[in-house]
C-alpha cells in the first residue's frame, strides 16, 4: 500500500506516524520526495499544482480535510480518479464550538462588557443579550447541520439553507430559489458553504442587500466565498452589525487589509477546525481499500456539485 | 387578591401591568406605598431589611428572581411563612447561554485572539482550543443541571458536584463529601451554588488548592459565594489561568477593587440572567391560588438548605 502525502504548508510527521500505527506496511512518501512511478493513493492539502496528473498508477485521491476546492480547481486533476474528503466528528465538535463561540460572542455583547471594563462602567440598563436572535445556517452540510441540531438544542431559533432539497423535522431548511426568504427570516448568518463556482463572492454587496439590518456575519467556510471590501462596506453603513471571520481572500491576511484595524470585526487564523489525523488516516486506509476492492467510497466528492 | 412588590432597585412597572394582564381585579401595591394591613403576598427583589414582620395578613413571600438569600437573611422574616422563588425556562436559557460564553471565551482563546488582531499576528501554531477540557458544575440545581445537560449535548465532558445525591444517567454527579474527586477531574470549574451559610466564601483559598493548575472560574451564582482577594491571589500565582465573574463581593463592583483592571478577569454586571415577569408572575398567582386552598406550592424553599 503506497501512500503520498502532498501538504507543503503543514507538518506531517504526525499523520506519517498515525498511518504506521494502523498498519507498519504502509509505506508513505512526501512531497517533493514523492514517488510518482508507485504512489496509488495521494493525501493533499494546498498541494503545488500541476502535479496531479504525474502519477502512473493513482487510483484515489484524498482530501486531508472537509474542503476538496483545492482539488477541484487543479487543472492537473486526472478525470476519473475519485476523489473523497474527510468527514469527522471531532472536526464537527471543534466547528460547531466555534461557531457557537461566533454566536455568542455577539449574542451576549462581549465586547461592549470588554470596553465597560476599560471603562469601569457598570451597565445594567442595558439588556445583556442581543434580541431576537434568528440563526441562519447558510450550507447545511456535515458541519452546518451538527451546528444548527446544537443550537436548536440550546433552544436558539435556527433555519438553514442548503442550494438542494433537505429535509430535517426540527430545523426548517429553505432551497434553490429560496435564499431571499432565508435572509429575511434571520439576523445571525453563519456561512459553512463549500467553495465552488456557484458560492464565490457569495457573500456581497447582493446578498447583503437582502438580510436584515443588524445581521451578524459569520463565516467559516473559504475565504473566497466572501467580498471583504463589501462586508467591510456594509458594516459601515449600518447593514452589518459585525462580522466573526475565520476565512479570508487571500491567507495569512495581508498586513496592509483594513480588517486588521476594524473594531466590529473579530478575526481567527483560519482554524476554526482542524483535521484531526487520528480519524482522518482510518478513513483514508478505508478507502483505499474499497477502492481496491471496487466498493462504494465513504465521502466522495461529487463533482457535479463540487462538494 | 392584594399583593405588594418590594424592590426599590427594579423598575417594577412592567411587573405591575404583567399582573393585571392576567387577572384585573388583582390589586398591587409598591413600596414604599404598600399597604401593611390588607397584603397577602410580597414579592421581594433586595427590599430593605426589617420591613416583613409588619403585614398583618401575610400568606405566601415569593422571591421575584432565583436567590431567596435577600429573604432568608432578612431578620424580619415571619416564621412559617411559606417563601417561594421563580423558575423560569427563559432564566435556564439565558443562564446557559451565559455559562457556555465564558466556556468557550476561555476554550477557543478568544483574548488571545483579540490581542493577535491588535498585533497584526497570523499565528497558526497555536492549537485553538485549549485542551483537555473537563467541565465541573458546582451546584446542580435547576440552573446547574440545565448548563450540564446542554454541554454534554454539545460533545463535552462534564460532571457535577451537589451537597445532596442525586441522580443523571448522562453525568456524573459527585455529592457531599466528594468535593475534592470532583475539583480533581476538571479544568473548568462553573460555580452556580445558592448563597447560603454554608457556601458563604466557598471560593476561597482552601478549595483553589485542591484544584488542578490551569483551572479557569466561572460564577455567576451570588459575590458572597467568592473571595476575591484569594481569586485574585490564585491567578496571579498560576493556579487558575484566569475568571469570568457575573457577581461580587460588593455591587457595583467599586471603582477601587482591582478586577477592573485584571487582564485575565471578564466581568459582567449581574445581569447573566435577568428574571422574566412573563415567566414570573403566573408562578406568583398559581402559588398565591394554591395557599389560599391550602395546596403544595410550586418552588417552595426548604429553609434548612436555605434554597
């Protein structure tokens, strides 16, 4: 079983090591000393393009995390080859804590209890929670629904949205045509959208037109799902309420962005949620041994959708 | 039906009309223009001392919030004088909520963060969680059990500490003399005890030996349940890695007391959860309905647990 591993940015001794504890026969090269005669599985993520369509004997490739647009958008991608992603609870359990924390970080006026505090003012005319407060879970997927199930189980008002028909009895899911009536109903938008051709610069001047005066952004999806100058245009002028970013168009965010400076929006690293490679590695041993064997694969990627 | 409002310090007016909504012919008098002779039931929020023993026709005390501590501790309390207080699904939401902010503030970093943005720092080393995380609830009343069943929804693990047994098949609940086992399973410790004789300065330097390094405080229970020299004393020499105090030993929180300052302190001014007349005052009529008919009352405090 020939693995490769093609992650420049990440550090991969640990996912080397956890594919050795399943199984010492393993054997798993990295880029760039990739073995592109052998290699039957590739493991990437924001792996250097045009090297896809190198290797002789590929049969599967795997996602190192939820996300597959890198993938997708790399012209060297051999047709054909299956391509799948992870899917993990663990990866759930960190988004949808973020998420929350997003929430009610704005929910609970954090940052006016942060500025009393400087202040030394003891404010209890003002209503410590930020009402109503309608979540709206825009890409209801593996994460956006694990979050949307929690919220709705803390008791908080959720609706999703999703581009195909879902159906979830406690959660009313709008679809296709129906974005407008989704943003109409909330003034919490989470975004958990896979990045495809459909969902860039999604969030814009267009949508935000549409949502609520007041609405709180939150996006942890890609950062090229978002228009920054457009959310930085709409917080100005009152549309926004604020914005909790873990997602930018460009990465790490440049020195010279204005969001580094804008006091209504808070900012991560892009780390929401982080694979975690102890339950990665099973699923990708899994697959590649149902790809072996021609069974159906666990997570694979329809390209049609791009997700 | 006569019944007084006692709570110089709320705006009471709300309260007033929430009562005659319900039933006109209920007659409501405020101090100080309350009407000693003719009252059968009060409503107290933090009245001023030594005023209960002078009703002549008194039936039912019903505490307007949670705590019943204000009542207890009042010397003109009438003996045998049923005291009631409110539980309030709203109070659960809100406190919850509150509880699972200063989790997540702590568990996701988000000073960090904060400081980062300031910084201009794209750090992502740094693992975004901080972990393990062991949640202890302190108290597992109405409030307490509500927060741990949530967070246990949530994925995270959690277990709680109550003087007397008591029973969850999802957590495990320490008791009595437990106390100890309890402080040394967890690293997030959420204080949500009633302020009794018995837990008066609880949080003090005795139990902050006990618990593991690195354990972060949340109270939002009553300010006389800590002692915030010894919390101050305990983050500074690294025992706890830092608080978030909903109540004090003195409120407002005087200018001088050095919380204010303290960089690993988050504060709010009491008003975590804030009690809702909507809720409350059906609690108060069906309690008033069921002493005049001589029936079990709803919430009924036992005064040898003073809660």
């Amino acid at each position: 079983m020939k693995i490769g591993i093609i992650a420049p940015e990440e550090k991969v001794e640990s996912w080397v090591s956890t594919f050795n504890e399943y199984d010492s026969n393993i054997n798993v090269s990295i880029y760039p000393d990739i073995d592109y005669d052998d290699v039957e599985c590739i493991c990437l993520w924001k792996q250097p393009k045009n090297l896809l369509n190198k290797f002789k004997k590929l049969k599967l490739i795997h996602s190192m995390g939820a996300g597959v647009d890198h993938i997708i958008n790399d012209s060297s991608y051999p047709k054909g080859i299956p391509i799948c992603r992870i899917s993990d609870e663990m990866l759930s359990f960190s988004m949808t804590n973020y998420i929350i924390t997003a929430i009610l970080f704005h929910h609970r006026r954090i940052l006016k209890y942060q500025n009393d505090k400087v202040e030394k003012v003891w404010d209890q005319n003002t209503h410590p929670e930020i009402l109503p407060i309608n979540i709206g879970i825009l890409g209801y997927g593996a994460l956006g629904s694990d979050a949307a199930d929690k919220l709705n189980y803390m008791g908080f008002n959720v609706v999703g949205y999703s581009l195909n028909k879902k159906e979830n009895t406690n959660i009313k899911i709008y679809h296709g045509t129906e974005l407008d009536i989704f943003l109409s109903k909330i003034n919490i938008l989470v975004c958990t959208v896979p990045y495809t051709n459909k969902t860039h610069h999604l969030l814009n001047d267009k949508l935000f037109k549409k949502v609520q005066k007041g609405t709180y952004l939150i996006n942890v999806s890609r950062g090229k799902v978002q228009n920054e100058s457009h959310i930085i245009e709409y917080i100005d002028n009152g549309t926004l309420s604020g914005a909790f970013l873990d997602v930018f168009e460009k990465e790490p965010l440049p020195k010279s962005s204005e969001i580094w400076n804008h006091k209504k929006i808070q900012i991560t690293p892009h780390n929401a949620s982080i694979t975690n490679e102890s339950a990665a590695v099973p699923q990708i041993i899994e697959n590649y041994k149902r790809v072996i064997s021609g069974k159906n694969l666990i997570n694979q990627v329809d390209l049609n959708n791009e997700y």
